[in-house]
C-alpha cells in the first residue's frame, strides 16, 4: 500500500489561529506536526473522541489534533458543539459554529435546541432559523422540536403559532413526527391555549404516552380536574398505559378537588403496575394523603415504603404532620432532613401560621413567633426568598400581633425590594391591620395598584373595622365596595366577613339578602360560607333559622356543630347543648378545644345544676381526648361553679390549677359572683384581677362599681380618677336596633338622633305605663355618689331603654322589636323591658354582651 508523497495542504484546525480574545477558557492544541495518513480509500479515519458527559474541552483538543481532513465535515464539529451545550457552556458552542467551515442543519438544529434548553428568548432561535433557511437548509423534526422547545421555556405563543404553520406546510414532518406533534402540544399548553392543544390532539393520528400527559397535564393546572379524569378514561380506553407523569399529574387533580375515592384508586393503579415505588409517584401521593387522608399515618405508610426519598419527599412529609395539626413532630422532621431549601422553610413557616395551636391568643402568639424565629434562620443561611417565603413572614407577623415587630418587618420587606407583589402588598396591609396599625393599612390602600388582588385588600379593611368593633363602617365599606364593583367582586371570603358583620351587628335582613347571594351565586356550596350563616342567623336571634340551615347542610364539618352549639348557648339553651354533644359522640364526631369550651359553658344554663357533669367533660378533655385544657377551659368551669353557687368549690378548683390562674380565670369568678351577692369573694377576685390586669379597662370599671354597691363613694371617684390620669378610657355603653335597613344607635341619655324629641316623648309614656303594671326602678344600678331623683333621671334615659322605645314606634304589627347592647344590660333596664314587653305586647329581643334575652309577656326568656 503506496503512501502519498506529496506535501500535504497546510493544516485547517477549527478555529483560525491565532483567534482574537478567544472567549475559550484555554488556547487550541498546535496542529499535528506530521501528515494526515489515509486509508486505503483516501479517507481519514474518524478520530475517537472521549466518552460523553466528559469535558467537553478534551473532546475539542482531540478534534483539533486530528487534522484538515478530519474537519472537513461538520459532523466532527458538531460533537464539539454538543459535548459544549450539554456542559451549559452556549457561549463556546457559539463560537465553534461561527468558526465551522461548513455547516447542516443538524448544527443549526443542535444550537437552537441549545438556545431553547439554557432558557434564552425566543428570538435567539428564531434568528438562527431565519439564519439556516437563507442558507437553504431544510428543516428537521429536530429543528421544529428546538424551536417549540424555545416557545415552551419562555411562553411565546406568536412564534410558536408560526412554528406551527410552517410545520404544517412539511406535512410529511407532522403527520410522522411525533415528537414534532408532541411538542406542539407542549406549547399550546404552556402559553395558556389549551383549546388549541385539545384541537391538535384530536387531529392526530398518532399518539404515544406522552400526547396523552401533556394535554392531561394542562386540564389539571387549569383546576380542569373532572376533564382530566375523563380524559384518562378515554386513554385506558384506547389501551394506552398510564406511566409516572400520567398518575402524578392525576393525583395532584385529585389532591386538589376530587377526594379521598379518586385518590385512593390511583393508588391502587399504581400498585397494580408497579409505579407506587417511583419517586414522582410517591411524592404525588404523599401530596395526596396530607391533603385527603384520614389520618397522617397514611402520609408516613407512603414516606417509608419509598426506596428513594428527596428533598420534596421530606417536606411533603412535613407538611403532612403540619396539615394533620402535629407541629412537634414537623418539626422533628425538619430535624431529621438531610437536605433543606426555601421550600421546606416555607412550609415550615405557612405550617406555623396555619397551626395556631388552641383557642388561646398566647399560643397564637406562639405560632406567630416561631415562624418568625424560622425566617430569622432562613436569612442566616443564605436562602432564597420566593414572594411564598415574604408572605408567610407577614402572615407569622399577623398572627403573633407585635406592633414593633410588624414595624421591623415591614422595613426589611422595601429594603429588600420584595414590596409592589400583589399577594405581598395584600399580606402588608393584613399585618399592619392585625397588629394595630390600621391608619398604615389604609395608607397602603390610598396607593393600591394591583388589580389582581384589590378584592383581597378591600377584604381586609373591612374585617380592619370588623376587628376594631366599627361595625358600622364595616357595613359601610361594604356597601361602598359593592356599588363601585361589579358582583363577581364578592368571593367565598369577602362573604364570610360580610356575613360576620351581619352576626356582629345583629342585622338579619342583611344577613338573609346574603345568604340569597350565596344560593344563586353557587357559594353556598363552600362550607365556611355555611357555617358562616349559621352563626349569622344565631347572633341575629333566629336560632330556628340556624337549625334549619344546620339541618339542610349536604357536608358539615366541626367548625358547623361548633357554630350550632354557639347558636343555642346564646340563646341560654344549655340542655339543648348538652343533648348536640351526645348526638356529636353517638356519630363519633371529634371534638376540639373550641368544642370543649363552648359545652362547659353551656352547663351554665342547664335546667339542674350540672356542675358535676361539668367535672366529668373537664375530666375527659385530656384523659379521653387528648387535649390539653387551656386558661379559657378552666375559666368557664369556675363560672359553672360559681352559677350554681359553689364558690367554696370554685376556690379549691383555683387553687389546684397546673399553672397560675391568669385574669380570664378570676374575672369568671367575679363574674359569677356577682350573681349571688358574694361581696367578701367578689372584692378577693377583684383583688387578684387589679394585679393581674393593671391597665384594662374593664377592671377599673369592675373595681369601681364594687366600690360603688358598697357605698364607699370616695373609694369609686379615686379608682375613676386613676383611670382619667392614665389616659384609660372605659368602652361606652352602647344599644342598637334597625329600621329601613339602617343602623340606629344610641347612647345614655342620646339626643343626637333627629327623631330624638318623639323617643323620649314616648320613653316618658312608656315608662308611666310600665309603672301602673309594677316597675320601680331601681337606683341600685346607678354607681354615682349623687341625690335619689337624679338617680332616677340617670336610669330612666339608659341606651337600651332608648333603642327599644324607637323599635316600638317604628314597628309594625307583629314586628319583633331587635335590640344589640355592646355590654351586659344592667338590672333595672332588664326589668324595664319585662314590664314594657307586657305593656305593649311586644315580643323584644335584646342581644347583650351575655347573650339574647328574649321579653315576651313580661317574662324573659334568661329567666334571671
């Protein structure tokens, strides 16, 4: 075999030597100093290049050493390329394409597939196509692929539409390629134009696994879930096999909406074709149960039947024991975890402000601080923050109420730049509401921007006047909100607090136009919306409408027995209550905290004295229910005590607690006491409270009106007088009722309302009226140091007397006349109203701080 002995052609590496400020991060090999050998065939032999995934700069010396003839393809050049756009080096494989002596199509196709996977916009690979087909390459099922790919990464439905049509033109590409078809999918469904994607998958004639999840997928991101699961029917139909993606994408529609049953199913389909042990699947699932199951063990059966975990498997695995209310034992497992990002402290973080902890504000406050604590942690490590993490910390600052660290707080979110989000903003103003800064609040809103979210804040100014007791301009935000919006404004939320408002205002005709609202709206279905009437009715004194409602529920949950309960305890109907907690135990209904203390109250008002069953329920709360009782729980036992005159019992109780007795405890003694005239008790518990409580002003009130009772008028002024110096104000009493579907309100002795010459017009008859029939009144409850006749000019103009005087010449025939009181309604108006029930045989319904009483025939229905 003869060799050349020619000179040989001067060597052509692949980049021209010496290239000017190579971006190359080191220089080229020299050419090889001897001639190129050829074959027998005058061909070169293909050098071997290193095994893929190695560094690509290794493939590129060999390529390079292997001499002109070698480089005379773009084949070998284009390994070059891809061994650099698989290392994520796209600026080296520009650069070794615009060195290429020749080019195909498959190195246009390779960099913009290139361009696509590494995420640069549409238009990188839009210029290279526009590039290819000047130089009359044709286009491969590769290239389109590439080009859909660059739509999918970042949505661009324009170019991805002219993708399309041009595909259509070789049709031999579409109707062949699957991956060509597949992709078209893929981008019809990542810009939002999932009709479009329905049309094609129709019009295929063929379609492998992946055509099937790709327009299954986006039916469940669109919450399209009953779609989604017809649609797998249609694919078991066609006997095509579900795999990982499929089951994944299912279980998290079912995750979402469709329950236990869909779930459970898929399960089993994921056991019958082994898939239960892939990874993505196991997580679905334990996303699944944490959402559906009946219990956190079917998260944990999941979690250790898993041969792989990762770090989304740990924290589905948190988020669980967060979901089933298992704080300790989350947290146990952020512990445990061998690797953490800002997912896992956000579900920390969302965990803690979801789990409050209890009845009791402290553990609120608690929950709130701990997740503080947590985003503290977050910063020190150097994680990053998504809009989830600042929202959470917001929703933890919320929670735990602290006006400076709300302050803190809000400074760190604008120096970080993380303000101006809808959902941010949203949460902002919700902090600075719940920890006192309702003006910051409503500054925020002066300068709102995002469409997005404004039912959101709007929602949150008005549970602000909810909150603060300005129920009235709750009403009034409303109103104003609803005229200037259309009616798709109102949402599952905003009706809620709306309906809250009603309960709070005592407004019923308001209530039933929203309970209208909601049954032609389709929100009816939402069973807060549900329980949220339910309380509505009840604080409005229509407890037949709430049971009724109760009755008509298609789902109920705690939170509606525990609204049912609250319903009759307002209306002192304890024996009721005691006969729902049986019906409770006999369907195995489990109770919570909030349960517990509602149904010890109600042994207040039972027929008997209940005390002792009392002692056995307060027994079980931990022994039988595993609930540990809170300050609130053994508060309301002592005021069962103390109702039914077992002070001496009461004390003991007190004295044996597991922790010291705080004021809500005493304050229920006193309360009680007051009852039964028990004055050496009542100054002992006021005692305790004025230590405990130095700056509420309730207490001051209290002390001074037990001063008052036991004529130690000097004592009463000085305790005033303190309260004056410490800039403490008493809550001033206040009554309302309703006429024309406006709120009329009033103070003691009131003559702000235009009609006020007619009410005390009227008082003044009313009050000679209920005289002839018996009433004196009775100056005890007048806790002023003053002479008799004016003791009695006091008592006669109190705002409960004045509200109901108005109901009375404002309503109809058989009207009921509604009164709400903002605190307990004193003795003598008590009596007044018995009387003036009998006198103009009028039903009177008076809602006060203690419940509904209910003056028919001049008897009441609290029957004290």
């Amino acid at each position: 075999m003869a060799t050349s002995t020619s000179s040989p052609p001067p060597p052509l590496p692949l980049a021209p030597p010496p290239p000017p400020r190579s971006r190359l991060s080191f220089p080229l090999p020299p050419p090889p100093p001897t001639p190129a050998t050829t074959a027998a065939h005058g061909t070169v032999p293909r050098p071997r290049l290193p095994p893929r995934g190695a560094d690509p700069r290794a493939a590129h010396a060999v390529a390079a050493k292997s001499g002109a003839a070698a480089l005379s393809s773009p084949r070998l050049a284009n390994a070059v390329m891809c061994g650099y756009l698989r290392a994520g080096r796209l600026a080296d494989a520009h650069e070794i394409f615009d060195w290429m002596p020749t080019r195909d199509a498959a190195s246009y196709s390779a960099l913009i597939s290139g361009h696509a996977r590494l995420g640069s916009p549409a238009s990188a690979a839009e210029s290279l196509f526009r590039r290819m087909r000047l130089a009359e390459l044709a286009p491969t099922e590769y290239t389109f692929v590439g080009l859909l790919t660059a739509c999918i990464r970042r949505p661009n439905p324009r170019f991805g539409t002219q993708v399309h049509a041009l595909a259509a033109k070789h049709q031999h590409l579409l109707a062949n390629s699957l991956l060509v078809a597949n992709a078209l999918l893929a981008m019809y469904v990542k810009c939002g134009r999932l009709e479009d994607a329905v049309k094609l998958f129709d019009g295929m004639h063929h379609r492998d696994v992946s055509s099937w999840n790709t327009v299954l997928s986006g039916l469940v991101e669109l919450g399209r879930h009953d779609d989604a699961f017809q649609l797998f029917a249609d694919m078991r139909t066609g006997g095509v096999a579900a795999d990982r993606f499929t089951l994944s994408a299912l279980l998290t529609a079912a995750a979402e909406g469709r329950g236990l049953a869909h779930g459970a199913s898929l399960h089993a389909l994921s056991l019958k074709s082994g898939l239960e042990l892939d990874l993505s699947v196991g997580n679905a699932l334990i996303g699944f149960y944490a959402e559906h199951g009946d219990s956190v063990e079917d998260v944990v059966g999941v979690f250790q039947r898993m041969p792989e975990k990762d770090v989304i498997s740990w924290t589905g695995l948190l988020n669980g024991y967060m979901e089933f209310g298992l704080v300790d034992k989350a947290l146990g497992v952020f512990d445990r975890m061998p690797e953490k990002n800002f997912v896992t402290y956000n579900a920390v973080l969302t965990g803690f402000c979801r789990n409050k902890e209890g009845v009791r504000v402290t553990f609120a406050k608690k929950a709130g601080l701990r997740g503080l604590e947590l985003f503290r942690r977050m910063l020190e490590n150097g994680l990053e923050m998504s809009d989830v993490t600042v929202t959470g910390v917001l929703n933890a600052c919320a929670i735990s109420a602290d006006r400076k660290m709300s302050e803190q707080v809000h400074t760190f979110v604008i120096k970080c730049g993380c303000g101006s989000s809808p959902w941010i903003d949203a949460a902002l103003i919700d902090m600075c509401i719940k920890c006192g800064r309702s003006g910051d609040a409503r500054l925020l809103f002066e300068n709102w921007c995002h469409q997005e979210s404004f039912h959101i804040a709007w929602n949150s100014l008005l549970l602000a006047s909810f909150r603060d007791g300005e129920y009235e301009k709750a009403f009034s935000i409303f109103l104003q909100m609803f005229r200037s919006s259309d009616i798709q404004f109102i949402d599952e939320f905003m009706l809620t607090t709306v309906l809250g408002v009603c309960g709070a205002l005592g407004f019923a005709e308001l209530g039933r136009q929203m309970h209208s609202f909601a049954a032609k709206s389709g929100l009816l279905r939402a069973c807060g919306v549900g329980n949220s009437i339910i309380t509505m009715y009840g604080k409005c004194g229509q407890l037949e409408n709430a049971v009724n409602f109760f009755e008509q529920m298609p789902q109920r949950d705690l939170v509606s027995w525990n609204a049912l309960i609250t319903a009759h305890l307002l209306h002192r109907e304890g024996d009721e209550v005691l006969n729902i907690w049986s019906q409770m135990q006999r369907l195995g209904i489990k109770p919570d905290s909030i349960t517990f203390l509602l149904i010890i109250s109600a042994c207040s008002y039972t027929s008997s004295d209940s005390a002792d069953a009392c002692m056995e329920l307060f027994r079980s709360i931990s022994s039988m229910y595993n609930i540990e009782p809170a300050m609130e729980h053994f508060a309301a036992y002592v005021y069962v005590l103390g109702c039914w005159g077992r002070f001496d019992e009461a004390e003991q109780f007190i004295g044996s607690m597991p922790f010291k007795p705080g004021a809500l405890v005493w304050r229920s003694l006193l309360e009680s006491c007051s009852k039964r005239s028990n004055m050496t008790l009542r100054r002992r518990a006021m005692n305790h409270l004025l230590a405990l409580e130095p700056h509420d002003p309730s207490t001051y009130v209290l002390a001074s009106n037990l001063y008052s009772e036991s004529a130690k008028w000097h004592c009463s002024e000085n305790t005033r007088l303190e309260m004056r110096e410490k800039g403490i104000h008493k809550i001033p009493a206040r009554s309302w009722t309703f006429h024309d579907n406006t709120v009329h309100s009033f103070f003691a002795r009131d003559r702000s309302h235009p009609q006020s010459k007619d009410i005390y017009a009227g008082l003044d008859v009313l009050t000679i009226e209920c005289m002839k029939a018996g009433y004196e009144p009775d100056t005890t409850f007048v806790l002023h140091d003053v002479e008799e006749y004016q003791k009695r000019h006091f008592l006669m103009y109190h705002s409960a007397k004045l509200a109901a005087t108005y109901g009375l010449l404002m309503a109809g025939s058989r009207q009921v006349i509604r009164v709400v009181k903002n605190i307990r309604m004193c003795g003598d108006c008590h009596s007044f109203l018995e009387h003036a029930s009998a006198a103009t045989g009028k039903e009177i319904s008076v809602r006060d701080s203690s419940g509904f009483h209910i003056f028919r025939g001049g008897i009441c229905s609290c029957r004290e």
